[in-house]
C-alpha cells in the first residue's frame, strides 16, 4: 500500500529523533467542545482513529504523554484506555509538566514534540524540537507549529 500523505524533506529531518509526544486534550484529542450533564458531569468526545493513532506511535517506541489543563475522570479514563502512562492533569504551566515528564524518562526538548491548539500550549510547544496543531487552533498556534494537520481535533 503506498501512504497517501506525504512530508517535505525539511519537516521529516525535524521531526528526526523525536521520543516523546506531548499531546493537549481538548481541542486536539477531542472536537474542543465540553458537554455537561443535567447534572454538571462534564463529558468529552473522543475520536477512536486518534487512539488508533496514538497506539501506532507508541508501537512505534514513541512516547506519548498527555499535558491537560482540564482534569476529569472521563478523561483520565481514556488515557488509562490508551495505555498511557505518562500524563499531567489539571496543568496550570504545561512547559514544567512536560520538563518533569521529560526528567522522569531521562529525556530533554531536543527529543520532545508537542501537539497543541491554544495560547497554554504555546510555552510547551515552543521548547519542543518539532511542534504540531489541528487546522482549528488559535492563528498564534497555528503560525508557532511546525505543522498543521489536514483534519481538526478529535
């Protein structure tokens, strides 16, 4: 099977060495929007080609983490589901949750990638050797990643 998406040379040599995946959650693993139950449950949409997805990169040897700056059971579920091991809930500076994810598997930003789409991704972003975003994200976001997806969050 020939792969349908293809990348410029420039952009593969950076994404080159990368080990580690921060990933936000609302907005890029799921569709952004937040669903409230009648009684004040919030609930998330997941998209079940993104955990396809995370479980091929992990398959891969890359790690991937998750940075929220929301923390719900929910969520913490799906994590758990994805066989996520390394997450950060509830992230009020995403840059030192991922440096402490980054110490934790004796890593540094030159093997860390980052996938955000809001201005609390910007700082975990731009320390990252390669960033990414959903076509949906904030224009600040949009113009900071390396590359931004066909398709939007979740």
């Amino acid at each position: 099977m020939q792969p349908v998406l293809g990348f410029c040379p420039e952009m593969l040599l950076k994404a080159q060495g990368i080990s580690v995946v921060f990933f936000d959650v609302d907005g890029v693993l799921t569709d952004g929007g937040l669903y409230f139950s009648a009684g004040g449950e919030t609930l998330k949409r997941f998209h079940v080609l993104d955990g396809y997805g995370l479980a091929l990169l992990q398959s891969a040897g890359i790690v991937a983490a998750v940075i929220s700056g929301r923390d719900s059971e929910p969520l913490r579920l799906r994590v758990q589901a994805l066989g996520i091991t390394h997450a950060h809930y509830g992230a009020k500076d995403k840059a030192l949750a991922g440096q402490a994810i980054l110490q934790s598997l004796g890593m540094g930003w030159s093997q860390a990638a980052a996938m955000g789409d809001d201005w609390p991704d910007l700082p975990l972003m731009q320390r990252c050797a390669f960033s990414a975003a959903p076509p949906n994200a904030h224009a600040e976001v949009i113009s900071a990643a390396d590359y931004v997806a066909t398709r939007p969050g979740g």
